[in-house]
C-alpha cells in the first residue's frame, strides 16, 4: 500500500476492527509508516508507479464512490473501451464522462464532495487495485460533439463531462474471493482455435461421407 493509504482508511474506529481482530500486529510489520497532511491542511499525493498505470490503463471498467450531502456513499460502474481510463502522470487519473441514465447522483455529490474511490477489477488474473483522491469535473456536453484529448476515437456515446482524479494514495487488494470471469476478447485466442477445430473436423467429415458414398456406389452388388 503507499504511504497515505492508512492514515486515510485506517480511522479510529478501524484500528480498533484491528486490534479486535488481531490483525493490528499484523499490518504494522508489513508497513510501519504513517503518512499525514500538514497543520494547514494540504493533501498528501502518493505517485502512483508504472504498475499501477500500466493495470489502470488495460482495464475496461472501474467501480467509482463518492458521498452524497446526506453522507451517504453511493457506488457506480464506469466502463468504456480498454484504456479509456488515462493516466497524463504519475498523480493523475482522467477519463471522458459520457451521458448515462441523466440521474447525475455521482456528479450532483461531487460537486458537494470532491472525495472518491476507486476500485479496479482485474477479475481474469484476479487482481484489485483501490485508489484514493479528489475529484474534479469539467462540463463540456455545451460545446457539441466532443473532440478533447479524452476522446476515444471510433467509441459511441456522448460525453458531457471530463474527470480528474487528484491521486492521494492507494493499494492493491488482497486476491482471495476474486472469481476468474473473461470477456469476450480474452477467450478469443481459445475459442478461436476450438472453432477452426471444428471446422476442420467438420470439413474431413464431409470428404469422408463422400468417399464412403462413392465406395459403396462402385461396390458390386
């Protein structure tokens, strides 16, 4: 996990889940240092690495959080074409927001609350990586078609809304409960083969039907 990803998740309450659970002990061997902002308040920014990037930027889909005014969290699925999620740096995550189902409750509760939470699901190699960070929207649906770097060439749908996500930290997730499911794309290499098996066993079926007829037509009766 990177250096403030437990003094953002690890509240008090959690620690004492912790200690209750005997898990406190635990996660202090593993990684003894706590990361926390200044007196005046600025926000801690841990660099994501190129593990990170390069796994954000093969995934198709990411579950998003945030807060409503009411504090409730509310959760979302964001998927799109492979790599639509960018990351410009090593701070930064920034995808094209397209046109949904128009109840707008994630960007209504970030206009209220910049925080959110990511979680990327790479569900074939079962792997999970959570982020951290602040949020910021950028209205662009006013101006017609949308051309801007975030655009994915040749994707349907209307974007209305550029987001940013200020990166503070994150970790990768235990594996464990993740169930293997594939798409359509990631069976190919697998399928592929099995149906030109078939075609080929079909084809040699054919020719051997036909060489069965034609012997039995010569045979003498």
């Amino acid at each position: 996990m990177s250096r403030t990803y437990r003094s953002i998740a690890f509240t008090g309450p959690v620690v004492e889940a912790q200690v209750e659970y005997g898990s406190r002990a635990a996660l202090d061997r593993v990684d003894p240092q706590v990361a926390s902002a200044d007196a005046e308040g600025d926000r801690p920014r841990d660099p994501m690495g190129q593990a990170e990037r390069q796994f954000i930027a093969e995934q198709d889909g990411f579950y998003l959080a945030t807060v409503s005014e009411n504090g409730w969290p509310y959760v979302q699925f964001r998927g799109g074409p492979r790599g639509f999620v960018t990351s410009p740096d090593e701070h930064t995550l920034a995808w094209a927001d397209l046109r949904g189902n128009r109840q707008y409750i994630s960007t209504g509760n970030l206009h209220h609350d910049p925080r959110v939470a990511l979680i990327f699901l790479d569900y074939a190699r079962q792997l999970r990586l959570k982020v951290f960070g602040y949020a910021e929207v950028t209205d662009v649906h006013r101006g017609g078609p949308y051309s801007g770097p975030l655009a994915v060439p040749g994707y349907r749908g209307r974007v209305e809304r550029e987001i940013r996500v200020d990166v503070s930290a994150f970790d990768w997730n235990c594996p464990q409960h993740i169930t293997p499911r594939y798409t359509t794309e990631e069976l190919a290499p697998i399928t592929d083969k099995l149906r030109r098996r078939v075609t080929d066993l079909e084809e040699e079926n054919t020719l051997l039907r036909a060489q069965l007829a034609a012997t039995t037509q010569d045979s003498p009766t």
